[in-house]
C-alpha cells in the first residue's frame, strides 16, 4: 500500500493533472458535476488521511462502499467520453491521473463522513460555480507563504529577483512579464488551465530587504518577498501571497493546496536557477516606496 505521505501526492498529481486540463472540459454539463464530485472526494481523503495511522485501515472499511465506487467510476467514465469529445489525440497522462485519482478515492476518501457528505451534495445541485461555496466561499481570499534557503549571499538573490522579465524561466504557468517601467509589470500566465493577464504595480522595493506588490487589473493579487541573509553567504527568501481564486477550477486547486504547491515549485526552480548561476545576470538596486520610485 501506499505511504501516507506518497498518497498525498497521488492526489495532488492527479488533482494538477484534471485542473490543467479541466478548463476544456469543465464546460461540458456531463462531465463537470462528476469532476467536482471526484475532487471533493480527493479532498475528504486527504483530510481523512492526516487523522489515520495509515491507509490500510481506512481503506478496509471504505473499499466495500458500492455508493462511493459507483460514483467514481462513473466519474471516470464521464471524463473518458468527455475526453473523446473535446481531443481525439489526447495524450494518455490525463487518463491515467484519472483512474489514480478514482483508485485512491475507491480506497480511502472518507464521503461517508456527513459533513463532506454535505460538500459533496452542495457541489452536485449546485454545479460549476458552488466550489467556493462548499469549501469556504467563491471569493475569499487565499494565502500562501513559503520560504527557501539558497546558497548564494542576500545581495545575489536580490539582484537576480529583480529581473521581473526573466520569471518565466522558473515560475510554472507563467508566459511572459513585462516591465512597463519601474513600478508597473504586465503578467501573462495560464491559471488553472486558462490564459490570464493582469497588471501589477510595485508598492515597495528595498534593495536586498523586500519587494512588495498588488495587482491594479485582472487577478486579484497581492503579496511580498523578503530577504534576509541565512549565513554569510546563504539568503533566505520568504514569500507571502494573498489572491482571490476565479471560478471553480482555481477555487477547487485552492482547496486542494495545489496553489501552494506550485508557488513551492517557484521557489525550488529559482533555487535551481541561482545556485547553478552562482552570480546574477541582472540587477536594479533602485528604491521604491508607496508605489513611487524615490532613487
């Protein structure tokens, strides 16, 4: 069996896998009200899980649910047809994601638990745009900080940071940044499988101290990065970023920690990226303080 830990990120896999590709298909009344109902499931598994010793047990007591493996593979079954549709040619990771994510549920989500019980039928009647409502809410906001230690001093993290149009080369999803001067950056990323553009302005920039910024249009977004130095010649970079998901795939990748998990990703590819530099390629040692660059 399974790991718990292992588990976990077979879920989250799956989950990045039916987001990525789910804007296609979400539009398709067969398929969506199953896609929900298979990520809560995911979802209440994962909770579950924490709470166990391991999967065994769980898995023992749930396995023989004919409710719950009835609608997981009907689930799987939705989205092959759907699949069909939409891609003849698609490739078959989608498909194998999808019966991971079914196998694991039939396993060990815990939808006989009445509370995710109740999710899981507030998903159902009410469709695409009920994610939010039924874990938290369609327009809160989500926070997420994490931190990174990297092997280069403070200065040259910094530096390397500030050089807003080379992201793409370490942030998924990201296509393009562009500086429209020194405070405002123009953003085109795919966001849950869909193509986004927003506009942000820098509100701060302290040379190696922090960068804060918010976004003026399209995604709602706001957040901060630090440094401080982890050594004398070792950076810490924190960082903590507040926006609001948009419809039901981001609001479902939000519940499911995928957000989280691909700003770690972030973290680790500029890690990647610094330390095999050794030396940034760039820098802007300027200052910006509310929103107005001061030298």
């Amino acid at each position: 069996m399974f790991r718990r830990n292992g588990a976990k990120e077979l879920v989250l896999d799956a989950g990045e896998e039916i987001t990525s590709y789910g804007a296609q298909l979400v539009e398709d009344d067969k398929t969506r009200q199953r896609v929900l109902a298979g990520i809560a499931a995911a979802l209440a598994a994962r909770q579950r899980a924490k709470r166990q010793t391991g999967l065994v047990n769980l898995g023992a007591r749930l396995a023989g649910d004919p409710v719950l493996r009835s609608q997981l593979a009907e689930m799987a079954l939705q989205f092959r047809k759907a699949q069909r549709r939409v891609e003849k040619k698609r490739s078959h990771k989608l498909r194998n994601s999808i019966f991971l994510l079914a196998g694991f549920g039939a396993a060990s989500a815990a939808v006989a638990v009445p509370a995710v019980r109740g999710r899981l039928q507030r998903l159902v009647r009410g469709g695409k745009d009920s994610v939010g409502t039924a874990f938290g809410g369609s327009s809160w906001p989500t926070t997420i900080s994490e931190e990174i230690e990297v092997d280069v001093p403070v200065s040259t993290a910094y530096n390397q940071w500030t050089q807003f149009e080379q992201f793409p080369s370490f942030m998924e999803g990201v296509e393009s940044v562009t500086q429209l001067d020194d405070t405002r950056l123009r953003w085109v990323a795919t966001v849950a499988g869909r193509r986004a553009e927003w506009e942000a302005k820098i509100l701060a920039q302290e040379p190696d101290r922090r960068i804060g910024w918010v976004s003026t249009d399209g995604k709602d977004t706001r957040g901060t990065v630090s440094f401080d130095a982890a050594g004398p010649s070792r950076a810490r970079i924190r960082l903590e970023m507040t926006y609001t998901p948009d419809g039901a795939l981001e609001q479902a990748g939000s519940a499911a920690g995928l957000d989280k998990r691909r700003v770690r990703g972030d973290l680790d590819r500029f890690k990647k990226l610094i330390e095999s530099q050794r030396v940034e390629n760039g820098a802007w040692r300027g200052e910006i303080h509310a929103g107005a660059k001061t030298s």
